[in-house]
C-alpha cells in the first residue's frame, strides 16, 4: 500500500513505549515469495454482536485527497477502503503475516487458471448489492477494469498493463476497452481476465484497492470528493477534505466471507481533519478522539511511553521514506550531484528526527530489510561496509564540486506536519553546507504527494515514503522507477525521479519473467538491480521506520494486518 507516501512518519516514543507495546509487535519479518491462494479454510474469529455499535472518531491533520479508491495511493485510505470496496480477491483481514494470504472476495472461490498461466476465469457471487441498491454483475466488474485505464490510475501502467488490450488503453485511456482482455458472461456469472504472459504477482494485483469494483457507469474521471457506491460493510455519507469524512453502514451489505469482507463493528466512523497533532494526542488521552494518523510530536513521546503505554501499538514495517531527486532538472540532472546528496546525509540523524532508534533505522537500499530481493548494500557510507554507518560530508562536497552544480537553487517539498517539516528542515541546512542555495517548500499532506508527483510544479527534491502493496521486490523497483511509471504532466506519475533507464528496464522485466518459474533467483535479480539503481541515485534511502498506533481506552479488537495496517473496522468502540 498502497502505494503512496502511503502514510505521513509516525514518530518513535521512548524506549519504554517500545519495550510496553513488544507484546502488540509481529515478530516475524514479512518476507514472501509469492501470492499465497486460499480458498477455504477457518476465517477469523466469529463476530461478536455484543460490541456493535457507536461511533469511533479517528483525528488526522489533513485529508489524503481524492476518495476514488482507484485514484487514491495513500494508505490513510487504503486502511479505509478495506471497510468500503472489494475486487475479485482481497487480502485476507487478519493480523501478522495471514494477512498476506490472497482470498475470493467478490468471487466466490480463487480463479481457473488456464492457458499456461494466462487466463483467469473468476465467478462471482450472487447476491452481492451496492450501497446505491444495485445488484453487482459481470458488467460492473468488466466496467471497472476499464476505468482503471480511463482515470489514469497510477499504476494503470505497471499492475495492470499485462492485461490484453492494456497497451491500447494506455495510449487512449477515453477510449480504453480491453478488448480481448477482460470479457463478463451474464449467463454463467462469470469474468474471464486474459494476459499477455504469466504474471505470478497478478493475484496480489487483484487484492489491491486500484482493483476495486465499482458500478458501471461511475465516472470515466477522478471521482475526487464524490464518494462512489460501495460493496462493503461502509460507505462514504459525507466528505469535505478541510472538515471531515463519514463513513455509515452500508445498508446493503450482508456479509459473504470473514476472511475477505468481515461486518464491521462500529455504526459510524468520524474522520475530523485540521488539528494540530499536539490537539489530536490530547484528544486521544481524553477518549475524545479514538485514533491519531499523525506523528506524535516529541514533546509528547515520553507522556505516551509512560502513562499511556498500553494503548500504543508498535508494529515493524516493510517501508522506507526517501528523498527524490528530480534526474531531469538541474542539480539533480548531474549524476555526481545526485551521489553527492547520498553521500551527504546523516541518516542517523533523520532516524533522531524521526523520533529515534526503537522505532526507525538507517536505509540504504531500496528494498527494505527482511523483504525479498533485499541485500545488504551501502554505496554510500564513510569507509564502506554493506550497511550504512556515518556520512561523507567531505566526499559530499568534492562531488559536488566535480559537478558544477554549486550555488544552484534547490527546492524541498515536504509535508507539513512536524516530523516531515524537522526533517525538510534538516536537509535544507545540509544543502546549504553542500553550497546550494536551498529553500523549504511544506504543503499539506492533502495535496503534497500529488503535487511532487506533477512534472509541471518543477519539483526538484521531496520528501516522501513508500509502504509495500504486496509483498513483492518489484513492488518498490518497478512501481517506483519504471518508465512505465512516468508520466509527464500527471499527478498520478509515481516515478517521482522521473528515472527511466532502458537498460534497467529490460532487466526489470526478465526478473518479472524468471518470477514465473523460479522466485528465488527473481529475487536475487532483483537485489541486483537495486544495487544498480542505487548507482545512479535517483533517490536518497533515509529510514526503514516502525509504526505506532495511539488509540484510546475505549477501543478494543486492535488488530494489525501486514499488508493494511490496523484493521480500522474492526475496532470495538465502547
């Protein structure tokens, strides 16, 4: 997820916080090796009507944009979308590494696959209603592939251009039918899905919220602030990204599968927007306010990790935050430049900033430790060695010389809550020292990912993160470097660097192809790869973080899923 600065920093509290909250912690490291089906099988607990009902109230400093769930690429909805949408598969709602298992959603059991591993043959089940009243049919889910393509999904290009006809689509996304590629059959209940190759991650595809199926006839365009019909167990009554969002049951739901769609436990689900995260920890320590998306600023660390300890929850990550750097502008056009950044930045002292060592550790590579591809590698780190241990400053400067890059203006877009804007501020003062003349620029996370994604605002280094979809190397190579990724002029262009090595590319592909037959050496080509992009440094690895999730007392059934993080409807709310 995902997908996106999937989610603003959550910063560390004391050591006391992380050694309370290591019972809530997964202990394993998420690595996979491939979509994991199920069919059938024990899904999670039974519900318990006894805690339906009332209201959890959820606090962020601002919205995440467009509710298009096949738009959207932040896991602050991604998390909520899980309550709301469903494709054909889904992630299975479970906490720890379940959570990575793939399970039939809107189909009634995982796919025929056929043709050598090129055709999927889903039948959906009966029965199944949108919150508009609707009955879901093949035609809506045919319809919604399509869409995928029409609103220049972000990862219309990579997730989903294996689909036959998807090369078409991409090209004229107005016009976009796959044709040949995804056919419905009334009669037999019944969506065929026909690829150009085998693609062994197409499961995981599926499961995620750019999947989504939505009624046909929804909008060929951004939805943005118009909530669309939903299948889940809420849907949207009301959204204005600078108030609040609400989500309400959704009186057509009737649950179909534990595992992939459980009923959710609250009646509503209030999302305000616009306080200050110093109001948002108050709020939770009151009850006033359930849950914090934000970073706790570290005025506030040491309460949290004392007197409210038991209600922190500290799960690991396979995420990294990043810096872009723009590789088709000046300075960054300059590969000596763009080394130069890498060579420069205290990594240690993001980690300070982030809020400290039991929550976030120094990155070096692409790939997040314990996920697979990942190697230990650091080109960048004073007197070698495969992990990261001090900067080169001096190393830094002499690069930078080389380059011819010094004195140039540089512009730094962060987000604007405390933890994005200390750490802007810290790379501001090391550009400066590395003799450019560099300016912080912090939006709201409303609009900053979007805004950094768009070749026209000319952005020349960001501040960012990327939280897996899935658990897959390609997932952060080939979404976040691609070509394919790369697209002038959108808000939907991931490539953030806007690196596009052909080269690189090829070889990207033929890990893609050996992953169909042979995932581990996929994966040992891809930790190359990494290797290799990291070179060329079109991005600066900072932190590989943890996450703390700060809730109140009156919530219960805290539950956290790999792949989605806490699992929001399914909290008990007194």
């Amino acid at each position: 997820m995902s997908r996106s600065t999937r989610r603003s920093a959550l910063a560390a509290a004391t050591v006391a916080l992380a050694l309370t909250a290591a019972a809530c912690s997964s202990s394993d490291d998420g690595s996979s090796s491939g979509p994991t089906a199920s069919s059938s099988g024990a899904g999670s607990s039974a519900f318990q009507p006894q805690h339906k009902g009332g209201t959890l109230k959820l606090v962020a400093h601002a919205a995440a944009g467009s509710l298009d769930p096949q738009v959207n690429y932040t896991l602050q909805y991604w998390q909520l979308y899980q309550s709301m949408y469903d494709g054909l598969l889904a992630f299975k709602k479970a906490g720890g590494q379940q959570s990575f298992t793939v399970v039939p959603d809107l189909a009634a059991a995982m796919p025929k696959v056929t043709n050598g591993g090129k055709t999927y043959t889903f039948t959906l089940r009966k029965g199944i209603t949108f919150s508009n009243g609707k009955a879901l049919t093949t035609d809506d889910v045919v319809a919604s592939f399509q869409r995928i393509f029409k609103v220049s999904s972000p990862t219309a290009g990579t997730f989903y251009n294996g689909i036959v006809g998807a090369d078409a689509c991409l090209k004229k996304p107005a016009s976009c039918t796959l044709d040949g590629g995804v056919t419905g059959d009334a009669k037999a209940n019944t969506v065929t899905v026909n690829l150009t190759a085998p693609d062994p991650e197409f499961p995981y595809k599926l499961a995620v919220p750019h999947a989504s199926v939505v009624p046909k006839g929804s909008p060929a365009k951004d939805a943005g602030t118009k909530p669309l019909p939903t299948t889940g167990p809420y849907m949207a009554a009301s959204y204005d990204p600078n108030r609040a969002l609400k989500l309400v049951r959704n009186p057509h739901f009737k649950e179909w599968s534990r595992q992939a769609q459980p009923q959710g436990y609250p009646d509503v689900i209030d999302y305000a927007f616009g306080q200050t995260v110093e109001s948002e920890v108050t709020a939770v320590e009151n009850g006033q306010a359930d849950w914090m998306y934000d970073p706790p600023p570290s005025d506030r660390l040491d309460e949290i990790g004392t007197k409210y300890a038991s209600q922190a929850h500290v799960n690991p990550l396979t995420a990294f935050w990043y810096a872009t750097l723009n590789v088709n502008m000046a300075p960054f056009d300059n590969k000596l430049a763009r080394q130069a950044i890498n060579w420069a930045v205290d990594r240690a002292a993001v980690v300070r900033l982030y809020g400290g060592t039991n929550l976030a550790s120094p990155a070096c590579t692409i790939l997040p430790p314990g996920f697979p591809g990942h190697v230990d590698s650091c080109d960048y780190t004073k007197g070698g060695g495969k992990t990261w241990s001090a900067a080169d400053v001096a190393k830094a400067k002499e690069l930078v010389k080389q380059s011819g890059t010094a004195g140039q203006e540089v512009g730094i877009v962060t987000q604007d809550d405390d933890v994005n804007k200390s750490i802007g501020q810290y790379l501001q003062s090391l550009l400066t020292q590395l003799g450019y003349k560099a300016k912080l620029k912090p939006l709201s996370g409303n609009i900053q990912f979007t805004y950094i994604q768009n070749t026209k605002n000319k952005v020349q280094l960001a501040l960012t993160s990327w939280y897996q979809d899935y658990p897959a190397a390609s997932d952060f190579l080939n979404v976040l470097l691609s070509c394919a990724s790369y697209h002038p002029g959108s808000d939907s262009s991931i490539n953030i660097s806007g690196f596009c090595d052909k080269g690189v590319d090829a070889r990207m592909q033929t890990a893609l192809k050996t992953a169909q037959t042979d995932q581990k050496s996929a994966d040992q080509q891809w930790g190359t790869i990494d290797q290799d992009i990291m070179g060329q440094s079109p991005l600066v690895p900072l932190i590989n973080p943890k996450i703390i999730d700060f809730t109140s007392t009156r919530v219960g059934n805290y539950q956290f899923s790999k792949q989605f993080y806490m699992l929001v409807g399914q909290l008990w709310v007194k």
